[in-house]
C-alpha cells in the first residue's frame, strides 16, 4: 500500500491494488483498495450502508475499485431533478443532464439514461472522451424505499470489449457482487463474511480468487460489529496490516514486511497528522484556519529546523538537492 496526505483538509488516504492481471484482451483487470480517514466516513465513500439498509463492502472508511452504482434524485415524483454517481474508488458526481450531450466539467464525462419503449429507465450510462463506457443495469430497489440503485454491471473499452460485474442477492436481500469476467471470459470470484449488528446483516468482501488460482484475503475484526479491515494478503501472498486509534477510528500504523509506517493524529478540531516512516524519518502535514485553536500557530520545536541554508551550485543558485 502507498499512502498520501491530502492537503489541505490533512485526510490520510492510502491505495493497495492486492491483485491485477491484463487479459490477452480487453480492459486490465485491477481490484484496488481506497482508504480515507476524512471522506471514508461518508457513505458516497464507505457505500455499505444506503438508506439505513446495509449492502456489500470493505470496511469502515475504505473503498475498491468494483463497487460503483447509480442514485438518480427524484424528489417530485416526475423527471430526475439529478443523478448521482458514486464512482469506483469513493467519492461521488451530481450530473444535471442525462441525454449524454453535456460533459461533466471536472472529470470530461458524459451521463445518458437508458429506456424501454415505456419510458421507464433501465439503466444509465457513463461516456468517456476515449469512447469508453461504464455500464449501469444491475437494478436494485431497497426495501422501503421508491427510488432504486442502479450497480456498475461493464466497463467498456473504446473497441466495446468488456469487463463484466455479475451480482446476486443473499439470504437477506443484500446484492453482492459475485463475479468479474474479463473481456477473454475468465472468471474472477468474490467471497464474503457476514456479521450480525444492531441495525442488521452486515456483509464484506473477505477474499477473492482470480481465474489462476491466486488468492487475494481481507481479515476484518468482527468483534468490533463494524468489521473493520485489519489485513490484507494480496494475490503474491505479502501480507499488509492496519491498526486504528481510538480517536474516530482513524488508522495509526500500517505494517508491511518492509516495515511500518506510524500515523499520529491532532485531536478533535485540528488538522494535523505527523507520519514516521520505516526509516525514522517524519513528515508533519498541518491545516491552520482562524478560529482553529487545536494547533499552535507557532511552532515552538526548533531542534528539527535547520540553522543552515544549503550551499549554492556552480550555477550559483541555490538548490535542496546539495
């Protein structure tokens, strides 16, 4: 896993892809694990919990790149008023226009509705300059409720050759994800963990085998009724490890046979994480707003700052690399 500090809220984010392979054709096949301590806690980001009824996922905080769907808003009972799309990865886009004619600013993509002769929608898609596409057709209504999600069902290359996402529903009325076939027909396959909580089932991805044989695993803590992502081993068996803090559940070491890496984390109003790597070096990220009292404006440690500036080059400019 690699990790970043996304300035300038200081949200510690984190990216593993476990397992990848490229088919002889079609789109590579990459199953990629998103952490975010800020964003995580949202449920555009951590989608496991939609209108108060649980369906598939990671873990508190955490994301991948297979779990994608479609909420269209409706909140006059006549056409949309907007469509919210909830992206591989985390995150989310609002897009106001569904005949795929007007790009979406940030991200150049286009939105379309797919309709039967009745009118009624049955799927949407997302269109990509490149002439690729990211089909939605995997209908889902919720119990309770009147608008359905509509679940990532292909990715499609520009030549129309397809990653597909095959889904069923459990015992309880949840969706899974059960299959990813890539564009040659191979056959990847997913597996879950149930947990009983409070306020229902709770069901998370625990492994994942690939058509070769190769095993990706997710450990979660049970006990914890949350689940939470404490390991994972990837498709070449290197294990990576996640331990959390008390404060909001926010990740404090992540262990690699490489070494670890520690995450100290500001208390609550503040903005500031100091990271120490493997190697004893340390990096601090820190936000300071008016009124934001929990970090001193003033940094009053001065045995790590530099009493020396670096010489200058031959070019006589100075430079850090020196």
């Amino acid at each position: 896993p690699t990790w970043t500090v996304r300035e300038p809220w200081c949200d510690l984010c984190l990216v593993d892809e476990p397992l990848a392979y490229q088919p002889a054709t079609g789109p590579r096949i990459s199953f990629k694990l998103f952490y975010s301590e800020i964003y995580g806690d949202d449920s555009n980001w951590n989608p496991y919990n939609i209108y108060n009824c649980n369906v598939f996922g990671i873990s508190p905080k955490w994301n991948c790149s297979w779990i994608s769907y479609i909420l269209p808003n409706n909140s006059a009972g006549g056409p949309y008023d907007s469509v919210t799309l909830c992206p591989p990865g985390g995150g989310r886009r609002e897009y106001t226009n569904f005949d795929g004619t007007v790009p979406d600013p940030d991200t150049n993509t286009r939105m379309l509705v797919e309709t039967n002769v009745s009118g009624e929608t049955v799927g949407f898609k997302v269109l990509y300059p490149s002439g690729a596409e990211d089909i939605y057709e995997y209908i889902w209504l919720a119990p309770g409720q009147e608008q359905s999600l509509y679940y990532l069902t292909q990715q499609m290359d520009s030549r129309g050759r397809a990653t597909t996402f095959i889904y069923t529903i459990n015992n309880d009325g949840i969706p899974l994800l059960q299959h990813v076939i890539d564009a040659d027909g191979k056959t990847n396959i997913l597996s879950y963990i149930h947990i009983d909580t409070t306020w229902g089932p709770l069901v998370l991805i625990s492994q994942i085998t690939d058509p070769y044989g190769h095993v990706v695993t997710l450990n979660h803590n049970i006990s914890d009724l949350d689940g939470t992502l404490t390991n994972v081993v990837d498709a070449a068996g290197i294990p990576s490890s996640f331990v959390y803090g008390s404060y909001y559940g926010a990740l404090t070491h992540l262990i690699t046979p490489y070494g670890t890496n520690s995450f100290s984390h500001g208390p609550s109003g503040s903005r500031f994480v100091v990271v120490t790597e493997p190697n004893g070096s340390h990096q601090m990220f820190y936000y300071v707003a008016e009124g934001l009292t929990a970090v001193p404006e003033v940094y009053t440690d001065t045995g790590n700052v530099p009493t020396n500036r670096p010489a200058d080059n031959a070019q006589g400019t100075n430079t850090l690399d020196n």
